[in-house]
C-alpha cells in the first residue's frame, strides 16, 4: 500500500480531451520515516512518517527523532501513523510522491471545514416550514422535537450544533497528474478540509 501525508494547496481546473475537470492541487510530501511499529514491540504493525516544518523541537520530539538525520529532524511538524505489514521501510527513509501513479485511485482523510454553531437547514437539509402567507417568523425552525410517550427527546435527534471539525474521508479520487519535481499531485474532485491543512493519502 502506498501512502503519504500532504497539505491542501487550492483547488484547480486541467483540460482532459476537451473536457475540464476540477481537481484539487496537494503538495505532498517529502516524508520521513520516524518510526517502524512491530507486533512483538507495540502488539501492532505500522509505519510513522512526519510532514511540515516544525521551527522547534522540544525534548521529548527531539528524542523521538533521534534517529534521523539532524538535517530534517525540523520536517516532522505532523506526525501520522499507516497500518502496513510487511514493509521494507526503515526509520530515515525518505517517501516521495512518485509512489503514486497518475490514474491510481486514492482515498484521503482530512478535517472538514468548521461551520460553528448552525441550524437544522443548514446542518441537516432540513426544508423549513412553507414560505406562504402567514408563516412569519418560521421558515427555519426545527419543529417539534418531542415524543408523547417517553416524554422527553430521543438522543441522536437531529437539532441545531456545532457542524464541521470532523475527520471526513472522501474515497475512490483519481490522481490525473502527478509532478515530481515540485511535489505535486493533481487529484479529481474535491477534498476535505482547508487550504493548508494536513491530509492523508493512500492508495486503495
């Protein structure tokens, strides 16, 4: 399985047979390998890569990064975890974006875009009540919430809250292009979370 941890840079159009088709551009990687996980050490198999400048390292970082060369010790600002049996990887190895290939299909995880404190309509879809005459100030309320035989609200009603922030995983997105010398991919339709924030990539 390949993977890799990349930052969300914008999102763009390319031309495919006369046919524009909106992508979001991903600046990923280099990534270092911080850590091997094994079965008889952690009960686990998993290998953690680091992305991001990190201006500085505190101890208990620097003690954990105290296998890497001092030279990319301050590129680990987010450290991300992958389940993978059976890798040849070693803590200092280096993952580039030329593990993909351009039509791979790829999933990514990252964290949506916070919303705050919103209503039913915009929250769940709900419709409202009907805008005809007479409805006042009603259009977006959420109705009744209640049941008449247990006499209280069921947990898990849909209601007004606090919406986005959430880890949200968008699956089967085609990379259409992948630049290696800037540490770029192209990848079909969009993906979760703002500009700038971290995503995780992986293969499917």
């Amino acid at each position: 399985m390949a993977f890799i941890l990349g930052k969300k840079i914008e999102m763009t159009q390319v031309f495919q047979d006369d046919n524009v088709v909106p992508v979001t551009k991903i600046e990923a990687g280099p990534c270092w390998v911080t850590q091997i996980k094994t079965t008889e050490k952690d009960k686990y198999e998993a290998i953690q890569i680091g992305l991001g400048l990190q201006k500085k390292i505190n101890k208990p970082l620097g003690g954990h990064l105290k296998n890497l060369p001092e030279q990319v010790k301050t590129q680990n600002r987010w450290l991300r975890e992958f389940r993978v049996s059976g890798s040849d990887l070693k803590v200092g190895d280096q993952i580039n974006v030329d593990i993909f290939q351009k039509g791979e299909k790829v999933k990514i995880i990252g964290t949506s875009k916070g919303k705050g404190f919103q209503g039913g309509v915009k929250r769940h879809g709900f419709a409202g009540a009907t805008k005809s005459h007479g409805t006042k100030h009603a259009l977006r309320e959420p109705g009744s919430i209640g049941a008449t035989a247990p006499q209280r609200v069921f947990k898990g009603m849909r209601m007004a809250g606090r919406m986005g922030g959430e880890q949200t995983t968008a699956l089967n997105l085609e990379i259409i292009d992948i630049q290696p010398e800037k540490n770029i991919i192209l990848v079909k339709g969009a993906v979760p979370g703002m500009r700038g924030s971290l995503l995780e990539i992986k293969s499917i």
